[in-house]
C-alpha cells in the first residue's frame, strides 16, 4: 500500500504518510488513491483542489464552513514547512474544542485528513509556503466562519516566538463560546 495512516489524539483525524519513491532523478508518489483511503475510513467525495501561498510568520485560520456546507480536507505541505491545526467543533463530540496540530513540509510529504465538523488553520514556518488542499465541497460564502486563533479556551500552542502575521478578516474572528452552536455539525 502506498500510504500509512495514523489516528491522532482526535481519532477522526488522520495523518497520511505516503510512499515516496526517490532516487537520483527525483521522486514520485502518489497522493491520494481512493481505494486506499476509504479502505482507511476516509470515504469522501473531494470536489474542489485548493493552492495557497503564504511567506513566513503568515498565519491562516480558524476557517471552517457552517452546516450544511462542512468541507472535510485533506491538506499537505508541497513547499517549505507549516504547523497545520484542526480543532474539533462538532457540538455533540466528546473532543469539542481539542485539537490536533502537524507539522507538514516539502520533506516529510505528510498529508492531514480533517473531516467535516473542524476548524482548520496554519502557520508558515519557512520563508516561502505552498500547501495543496483537497475539499468535500466548493467554497460557499455565505457559510465562511471562523474562531479567533488565539482563542484562550482552546490554547492552541501554535509553536512560534513570533507576532503572526494576519489578515483583517482573521485578527477579528469570534471565539469559541461565541459561535452559533446550531451551524455546527
């Protein structure tokens, strides 16, 4: 099989470790293989292929999407390296509110599955950062939410000595408590 999968400290999420084949020339492996993942409880359809961009210091998130529009990702790192966080927000699990934090690079090729119900964010550790994301569902802007990333409830221990660098829309998010509990899975 050309990917191992572990169950973090939140069992739904799952890292993905694919097989990589390198010799001289390069390396190839395969990224996704649905008979894989779904023999490995990640039975999702992925709709929408994301690319983004960030330098170092950016952070992105808390970003989830209310119900009914919940997207599950599978994200990974294809260029420099990212801490990536999802944090349990669906409203009847007994994990509301934890986290799961990875560390994905251009190195280690590690992908995170995070399915529907989560909030998901990161941060770039390294000067130049591209993370590749696939999604259960188109983008929706009238779903768009988000938690502020410093919300102390949670106390994500976001692993850097550093002011992040932020956009409008994530300086000014809503924490946790604050958050309509009926959009939540």
């Amino acid at each position: 099989m050309p990917f191992e999968f572990e169950r973090q400290n939140i069992e739904d999420v799952i890292l993905v470790k694919p097989k990589v084949f390198g010799d001289n020339r390069g390396f190839f492996m395969e990224t996704y293989k649905k008979s894989d993942f779904v023999a490995n409880g990640i039975d999702v359809e992925f709709t929408q292929d994301n690319h983004s961009k960030s330098t170092k210091g950016v952070l992105r998130g808390l970003h989830y999407q209310a119900k009914p529009y919940g997207q599950a990702k599978l994200v990974r790192c294809s260029k420099g390296r990212i801490y990536d966080v999802a944090v349990d927000i669906r409203k009847n699990s007994k994990t509301f509110g934890q986290y799961v934090k990875i560390e994905l690079s251009e190195d280690n090729k590690n992908m995170l599955y995070i399915p529907a119900g989560f909030a998901h964010g990161f941060v770039a550790l390294s000067d130049e950062v591209e993370i590749i994301y696939k999604t259960s569902g188109e983008y929706a802007p009238q779903a768009d939410r988000g938690i502020l990333w410093c919300d102390k409830e949670i106390n994500i221990d976001w692993g850097i000595d550093f002011e992040p660098i932020l956009s409008d829309k994530d300086k000014y998010q809503s924490e946790l408590s604050g958050i309509n509990k009926e959009e939540l899975y």
